[in-house]
C-alpha cells in the first residue's frame, strides 16, 4: 500500500517548485535573459519539481510491487501501463524527465531561451501530473 503522506509531501515540494516557476514565467524575457539568477532559480526548480515526480512514481511502483523500472522514464512508462497516469501525456512526462537528465549531466546544454521557453509553455504539465497522482490516492 502506498504512503499517501509521502506522496502527498511530495506533491507539496512539487508544488513549491512550480510556484517559484509560476513567479519566474511572469519576467519579461529580458528581464529573464540578462539575471542569471533568474535562469539559474528556473533550472533549479525544474529540476526538483521533476524529481518529485519521479520519486512519486518509484515509491508508487515499489509499494504497488509493479515492475522494475530500468530508468525514470519506465517509471513513467509503468504508472501508464498500469493506469495511473494517462497515457495520453506519457510522452510529456517522458519528456519532462529527459529535460532534468540533460539539466543535470549536460548543464552546459542547457540554454537560457530554452528555460525561459518552458516556463511559457509547459508548466502545466506539472499540474495534469499532480491531478493524476492526487485522483490515484484518492
């Protein structure tokens, strides 16, 4: 059985995260662009917010006894195949993770324009994630 406090204090750092996120997307980008504080605080927060996405999906996976995920991505893979998360944003969440793997071992990858460019596009995505999770521990 899943630990619905540790989900849920997980979703409450996510959502922590993607408040400061949420704060960021409003700059104008150049107001963005030219304060690396204000890149350096997005790709921070992206990065933590992901990860509580993929330790929410481990722990649901380990307490669920669900298979043996080989990379974050399976564990996206798995909460799909077993119904717990749509599958029609799997390829979004999918995505989500490879952004933090790059922001974490390609950093220097990682352009401004493209940080600023997800705070404008993507940041609801977190939200069709929390909703799933939330909706799975009732």
């Amino acid at each position: 059985m899943v630990d619905k406090q540790k989900i849920q204090a997980k979703v409450h750092s996510l959502k922590v995260s993607l408040a400061r996120l949420q704060e960021l997307k409003k700059l104008e980008p150049e107001e963005f662009l030219t304060k690396f504080a204000n890149f350096d605080s997005a790709k921070y927060n992206l990065i933590v917010a992901v990860e509580a996405m993929i330790d929410i999906c481990n722990h649901i996976i380990s307490r669920q006894n669900l298979e043996i995920p080989a990379t974050s991505s399976d564990s996206i893979k798995i909460l799909t195949k077993n119904g717990i998360l749509p599958s029609e944003y799997q390829n979004t969440f999918i995505a989500m993770v490879k952004f933090r793997n790059k922001a974490v071992h390609l950093y220097f990858e990682i352009k401004d324009e493209e940080v600023y460019q997800i705070l404008q596009e993507n940041l609801g995505d977190f939200d069709l994630f929390i909703e799933a999770i939330l909706h799975y521990i009732g």
